[in-house]
C-alpha cells in the first residue's frame, strides 16, 4: 500500500509517496478564514483527503476554539493547537487526526508553529514546523535562525519544514521585470538549508508555486524541506505539478 503526504498551497497540492500505509499531511495557506467560503474550502479538503495532519496559515483570527475546528474537521478525531494573527495577517492553526497522530509537543514562535509525537500505527518519531515566513528579510533571517536552534536541539526526530517561506535558492526560482543580481537576498536561505541538512525535491512538470495576478511575476516560494531520517520513512519520492497548479509527489 503507498503512503503518501499532501502539502497545499494556495492551489497547489504536494503529495509525498512512500512504502507502508497512507498518511497524508497538508498545508494551506487560506488567506483568511472568517468567511463561511474558505470554511468551505478546508471542509471539502478534509472530507476528500481524510488527512491526517492540516496546517493552515493565514487564518487572519485571534482565537481558535473547539466549535470552529469541529465544524472543518467534520468528526470527533482531531486535536488542534494555533498561533493567533498579529497585526494585518498571519495566523497558523494545526489540525491533527488523533487516531493516527499522537501530538505530545507544541512549540510556537514568531511566524511557525511546530508539532512533536509519533504515528499512532508504526510509532515513527517526527517534527513538523508550519512556516510562514514575512516578507522582510532581516525577520525572516531571525526566524531562520530560531528555528534552525530548534532543529538541532530535536535532531533525533524525523523533521518535516514545509510552507511559504517567502525566499527563493537562486535567480532561476523568480522570473520578474525587476531583476535581482543581490546574492544576500538568498544566501541565508540556503545557509539555514545546508546548516541543518535539510534536503528538498526536485518539482517536476511546473517549476513556480507563487504568480502573481497577469503572469508578470512568479517564483518558487513554497516547498518541502526534510531530513535524512524523513526520507529514510518516505523514500522514492518525487515531486511533480499537474494542470491547474496541482502539484503532487507519485513514487518512481
């Protein structure tokens, strides 16, 4: 039986495949969740996919609580834990199936939210951080750095970062008017990458995640990072886009 995870984005959705069972992971950034639309949208996600992790950003709400949750979840089986919104935007709430998931640590920080536990069925230790990284570089330089402490402290778990992460490893990853030659604009990405030996996939099919409005911008801002014991549970994957800015991961 394959297994496999899920990362949406915007439009897109990420499918990792792997040998052992299915499990599905997802992230959504949903930019906004107040109106009875979105709520829609995450419940035709979960109903669909049956996942058994959900990462939203972008909630843009200040309090979170069990009514809300059990209406996107659609059933009793789901814990959550979220980092309010400060400010215009931001916002990151995590759902989790609490038959497959056993969530034991939850750690919150400026612009990610973290989980630690294991699958319920096979006992696999695992991190995942939720980023969504702010448009300022020096901030999100912080948050790199943060993170990246956090990383190396827990590095016997399996570590899943996927999100927006609002930053792109070298000129190619963005096509635009403007063209930017500043090597500093990516290098404390790819310095937080290398650091702490994450690893990330090919995306074969399509190669942006971001467009703006006219196609006049585009850039490769989301993605999976993983580590060398993540791939060791989920190895033989590849990412690949479909029409209509799906993207998924099949085995091969």
């Amino acid at each position: 039986m394959l297994r496999f995870l899920q990362l949406v984005v915007d439009l897109c959705v990420v499918s990792f495949l792997g040998v052992g069972g299915q499990n599905e992971i997802h992230f959504y950034n949903i930019r906004g969740l107040r109106s009875f639309e979105k709520k829609k949208e995450i419940q035709k996600i979960v109903k669909f996919h049956r996942p058994w992790i959900l990462c939203v950003q972008e909630t843009k709400l200040e309090t979170i609580n069990d009514f809300l949750c059990a209406l996107l979840w659609g059933n009793q089986n789901y814990g959550f834990s979220y980092r309010p919104f400060v400010g215009a935007s931001g916002g990151i709430l995590t759902l989790s199936d609490t038959a497959e998931v056993d969530i034991k640590i939850t750690r919150s920080m400026p612009h990610v939210f973290i989980i630690q536990g294991k699958m319920v069925k096979n006992g696999a230790e695992f991190s995942l951080a939720n980023d969504y990284a702010p448009c300022d570089p020096l901030r999100r330089q912080d948050v790199w750095t943060q993170l990246g402490t956090i990383i190396r402290n827990f590095r016997e778990t399996s570590w899943c970062v996927c999100g927006d992460f609002n930053a792109i490893r070298s000129q190619p990853e963005r096509k635009s008017r403007v063209v930017c030659t500043i090597v500093e604009y990516y290098s404390h990405f790819n310095q937080f990458i290398d650091s702490n030996i994450l690893f990330f996939l090919s995306l074969y099919g399509k190669f942006f995640t971001w467009f703006r409005r006219g196609g006049v911008s585009m850039s490769r801002l989301d993605r999976f990072l993983l580590s060398e014991d993540w791939y060791a549970l989920w190895p033989n994957m590849m990412q690949h886009a479909l029409n209509r800015g799906i993207l998924i991961i099949v085995p091969f």
